[in-house]
C-alpha cells in the first residue's frame, strides 16, 4: 500500500523499483486525498486519474487498486461517493480492496455495495463495528459478528464476486485487547465456514 505522493512524478519510478524489489505484483493506493473544494466535480476529476493510473502501473508490470476510505460515502451534491468510485474504475485498470469502515459509518449497505459491480472488487476488508451517531474520521474494530454488519449477505455478496483476498482487520479501540478480538473474530470465521 502506497499514498498519492508516493505515485507523485517525482517519487513513481522509486515507488515501482521498490514494488519490483520486493517482488510484489500488486501496488494499492491507500486513499485519494479530498481534492480541491470537495465538490462532485472535484471528487469526479481526482476519480478519472485512478484508470489512467492503472494503465501506467500495468505498462510497468503492476496491477493497480484503490483502498476504499471511510469519507468516500459522504453524498456530495446528491451522490455518494463510492458509487461515483465504481462508476469511474474499469476493473481491467483499477480493482477495489474494498474496507466497509465507511459504509458502516454512514450506515449504507456493505453487501448492496459489492452486488453493484461485483467484478470491479480483488479484496476484502472483514471489519465489524456499529454505527456512531456522527461520522468520525477513524472508527475502531470490533470482533466480528458484535457490530451492525449482516454477516450472512454480506459474505454472500462477497463469495459472488471476484474478490481473491480476505483481511482480518482488527485496530480496536482498546490495544490491550487486540488478540482476544483476533480470538472472537477467528471463532466467528470458523461458525460461518470460512476457516478450517
């Protein structure tokens, strides 16, 4: 995982050398900074870059994906953004790791989410936690199956998708309790099949 500034005309070909240095094929951009005033326009302009981007990385080799970041399900101007995401990316170009923190946060559907394309997805996030009264920048993990998620359609919609990779994502808001929410979340996984 890279930010926009490692992608910078100044940092791209280092960023790639060490890509190729550690022999990774994939590079994922962590999140697209808010750009200008924020406006749809704005938003749809730094959204148009991700495929050109994509098609660069791919002439040196790479495949390209974006990290879904938590401000992408704000609605701007009536459209919320995550689904301009979706609109904007060409699967072929730029695939989605698709973190459901944001979704969560402003209570919108993960599952409905990765059943609108469900081509355009490579990875997956398995996060739970509830829904804060106010979006906040950071919202930390609980175990799985203790938060809002509907696990059932959402592992679903994952299963019929191309999603390749799962990631146990576990930042709680108490660290001292990170291995016994690791714990809870590997017996959850467990119930639902998904681990031996």
């Amino acid at each position: 995982m890279v930010n926009a500034q490692e992608l910078s005309e100044a940092q791209f070909d280092a960023t790639v050398r060490w890509l190729h240095g550690v022999d990774a094929g994939r590079l994922v951009l962590t999140s697209i900074p808010t750009p200008g005033a924020g406006s749809l326009l704005d938003w749809q302009q730094a959204l148009a870059t991700l495929n050109p981007t994509g098609e660069h990385l791919r002439s040196c080799g790479l495949q390209f994906a974006i990290h879904t970041q938590p401000n992408l399900w704000a609605v701007v101007e009536g459209r919320r953004l995550a689904d301009e995401l979706l609109d904007a990316v060409d699967p072929q170009l730029c695939r989605i790791e698709f973190d459901p923190s944001g979704a969560i946060m402003y209570g919108a559907d993960p599952a409905a989410y990765i059943a609108q394309r469900p081509a355009s997805f490579y990875a997956l996030h398995l996060r739970d936690a509830a829904r804060p009264p106010e979006p906040v920048f950071y919202q930390a993990a609980e175990p799985l199956g203790t938060g809002t998620v509907d696990w059932r359609s959402f592992l679903a919609a994952a299963e019929a998708s191309a999603i390749e990779w799962y990631f146990l994502e576990m930042e709680v808001s108490e660290p001292g309790q990170t291995m016994n929410a690791i714990v809870a979340s590997q017996h959850f996984l467990q119930r639902q099949g998904l681990l031996q």
